[in-house]
C-alpha cells in the first residue's frame, strides 16, 4: 500500500509544515521506499536472535565512588579575581 499524497499532507499538516506540489509527491515517493524496506526487514527470521538492548556488550565503567580530601574555601578563592565574604564576587550582568 504506497503512501499517498494526501497522507502526506495530513502529517504535514500535524506538524505545522507546508510543501509544494512537487515537493508533496517527492517526500510520498521516499516515505513509500522507507516503508517498503521496513516491510523487507518483517521478513526476516528472527526466532534464534535474543533480544537486545545494545549491539555491543557494555558494563559499567564507572568508578568506585569514594571519598577523597577537596580544597578548603581559602584554596578554592586564591587564583578567584575578586571575592567577596568567601565567595566569589562576579559583575552583575542582569539588571
């Protein structure tokens, strides 16, 4: 069942497109290859493959989460450009 013009329009209307004439019959004509090979891939068997969720094996590749010393506020405001009752101090940029 190819996809017609009007289908097309439909969807475009949906998504608040507009196309020409030619350009209505070009994107039904591709829609139409797109749908044609999905319905080639539903031929395929597929019984012996297991379900996926990754084409690759993946684990986890995070880090052990542990605690490690930080700066204190003095270390973190020694290279700040100005500060200001410990913190750092930026120009105001919004009225």
């Amino acid at each position: 069942m190819p996809i017609t013009i009007e289908e097309v329009k439909y969807v475009a209307a949906l998504a608040k497109l507009s196309f020409s004439d030619e350009e209505l019959a070009k994107i039904a004509k591709e829609l139409d290859a797109i749908v044609g090979y999905v319905e080639q891939l539903k031929e395929l068997n597929v019984d012996e493959v297991p379900p996926t969720s990754h084409v690759l094996d993946l684990h986890n590749v995070f880090r052990d989460d542990k605690t490690e010393p930080w700066l204190t506020t003095e270390e973190a405001l020694q290279n700040a450009p100005a500060q200001k009752m410990g913190y750092f101090s930026v120009p105001k940029v919004i009225g």
